[in-house]
C-alpha cells in the first residue's frame, strides 16, 4: 500500500508460537528498501473465533481502497482432518487508513461451491470496467500419494457489481501445464494499456514464479520463461522463490517474492529489466 512520496506499507502473515499466522505489516522507503521503518508490534487482523473458517490461519491476498476504506481480501484456514486443512476467501475492512481491520462477516464471502468444492485462496482483486474482477486459487483435486496428501489447484476467474458478492464462473485463467505440475496460487494482475500481465506461483516439487498474458483478462497464454527470475545460486532464495506481488513506482516495475520455505527465509525485491 503506498503511503506518500517512497513510502510503502508491506502487509504480511506471520506464524505464531502455536505455528498459526496472523497479519501484521511493515513499512519501507523505496531510497533504502532493505531498512525497516516500521513493524507493528501486534496484529491487525487475529485469527478467529474457534469454530469459524479462519481460527487456525488468516492469510493477506490483497488491498482494495473504496473511498475512505480499505478492503483487504485474506485467507482463512481451519485446520481438516481427512485433509490436512480447508481454506477459504474472507473480507476485512479498515476505516482508519489500513492501520487496524474488523471482519466484514464471520462467514467467508467465498466458500465452498459447486465451482469450487474443495478450497479456494489467494485472491487478486481489480476495479476494471465498472466490474469487480477477480483471479483466485481453486482447488481441483484433492490425492494422498503414499506418505504425502495435497491438494490440486489452478487460478481461476469471478466478478462482482460490488466487491462483496461474487459470480464465479468455473473458468480456469492459468491451468496445470506440464506433467508433475501440481499447484498454481497467488495471482497477481496488472492491466497496462495493452494487455491484462499476471505473475503467479507454479510448483513441481518446488515453487518458481511464472508470468502470462490476456487480451480479456479471462483467457491466457502463459509465458514462464520471459521471466527471468528464479531461484539463487545459494543463500535465502537458493530453493524456492514464490508469492510474487508486482506494482509500480517511480517509472519503474518492482517485484515482491518470498524465499525458502514459503517466506520462512525472508521476503525480497527484484526489478523489472527492460
């Protein structure tokens, strides 16, 4: 979120001691990205209350300002039995600048469906065209393969005439590509004025992140290899790089990923080379 000038707000989920996440941010100066201004000693949005989709987890996926509120899209998770974990799309909104949320409902406003009946995540949301638009992680399958259960997901697409109430059509925006591929998550979309360009994370055994493109917004051509980007030869992001999160500033593209492990090892910064 920016604030003023080279100022940006990084929201963020971080695991407790009882290994369950909650969102906070930080804040940075484009001047010095790597110095941190600011880290909020508490929580802004709490897990909730035991029994509801989101007490064992809540996840930010994205911010939306809508006058003088800011609507942020989460994750929550409850912990499953037969399958390790169910999650699901929920609201929280500030209307004190981002610095604290309350729950818009303490039901998901993104459930499971007939489109999307095991879970669904990580929701990328933009204004374009008098719609709501919205890119989000489906699951498709659930498998248990010897010692290792795991669910099956694509990105897919919905709409709304409010940003509340949401139309999912069942298109899948990014499917799985190649053999041994299993996951797709965390779109991030961004309409220049020639095409819809989003960046996402695909997984074999380990997340890189891959880029497509869209006349529509609705029908893609992936393009993984105009990237550019992928794991270091040693250090933070040696094994895994994912979560990309893409916005602009000062003229230029900047990149926001995790490491190892999901994030474990930190979160960085790349910039688009023209």
């Amino acid at each position: 979120m920016h604030l003023s000038g080279e100022r940006y707000r990084i929201y963020f989920a971080g695991r407790n001691r009882a290994n369950k996440s909650q969102v906070g941010f930080f804040e940075i100066e484009m001047s010095d990205p790597t110095k941190i201004e600011m880290l909020t000693p508490d929580p802004v949005l709490k897990l909730g209350k035991i029994g509801l989709f989101d007490d064992s987890a809540v996840f930010p996926s994205w911010l939306v300002r809508r006058g003088k509120a800011i609507y942020m899209y989460y994750v929550g998770w409850v912990q499953g039995v037969s399958a390790p974990y169910y999650a699901s799309g929920g609201l929280a909104i500030s209307r004190d600048g981002g610095r604290t949320f309350k729950r818009y409902s303490e039901a998901p406003i993104m459930g499971r469906s007939e489109k999307d009946p095991y879970i669904n995540a990580s929701n990328c949301v933009i204004r374009d065209r008098g719609l709501w638009a919205m890119w989000y992680l489906s699951a498709i399958d659930f498998r248990i393969e010897g010692s290792k259960s795991m669910y099956y997901y694509v990105i897919k697409y919905a709409e709304s005439d409010d940003g509340l109430n949401w139309r999912r059509t069942g298109n899948v925006s990014i499917g799985l590509k190649e053999k041994g591929e299993t996951r797709i998550s965390r779109p991030c979309v961004i309409r220049d004025r020639d095409c819809y360009k989003m960046w996402y994370s695909y997984a074999r055994d380990s997340y890189r992140i891959g880029y497509a493109e869209s006349i529509d917004g609705k029908k893609w051509v992936r393009m993984d290899e105009k990237l550019g980007l992928t794991v270091s030869r040693s250090g933070w992001d040696d094994e895994m790089v994912c979560y990309p999160h893409v916005f602009d500033h000062g003229g230029r593209r900047f990149m926001l990923y995790n490491g190892n492990s999901y994030g474990k090892t930190g979160i960085g910064l790349a910039t688009l080379e023209e």
